[in-house]
C-alpha cells in the first residue's frame, strides 16, 4: 500500500503534475499518465478538506460559552479507512 502523504505533499505533487503538463515537453502517453495520478491526487486533497471541514462544524458553544472541540476520532477514523 503506498504511503500515505499529507495534505501538503498533495498539493506539491499536483502543482508539480500541472507544472509538468503545461511545459508541453510530455508524450501524450505521459501526459496522461500525469493526469490520471493528478486526478487521484485532487480526489485526496478533497478528502482532507472535507475531513477539515466537519471538524470545524462540531466547533461548539461549551458550557460556560467558550469554543471547545468535540470528540472528532469517529470522523478520523473514518477519513483513515478504518
């Protein structure tokens, strides 16, 4: 199983594939080989933002009015596959 990069390994690895695909010095071949990884790639980062984006919708008023973070291993978890 291929290692498992960070939100920010992502986005260099698709700005890379852009940067490569628009200096036109690819075969059409590697081109698309180029796009169908980039694709997957953007398919990850969607994935972290979205696992971002439910931990900020539990941000929750506590008790005494101040922010606290709720429990987020069961969306963790989840963005994880396990």
């Amino acid at each position: 199983m291929p290692e498992k990069l960070s939100f920010e390994e992502t986005i260099q690895k698709i700005e890379a594939a852009a940067s490569a695909l628009e200096s036109g010095k690819l075969s059409l071949d590697e081109s698309l080989k180029v796009y169908e990884e980039s694709v997957g790639l953007i398919r990850s980062a969607e994935k972290y933002l979205e696992s971002a984006r439910q931990r900020v919708r539990i941000l929750e008023k506590g008790p005494d009015g101040s922010e606290e973070m709720k429990d987020t291993d069961d969306y963790s978890a989840e963005f994880r596959g396990a």
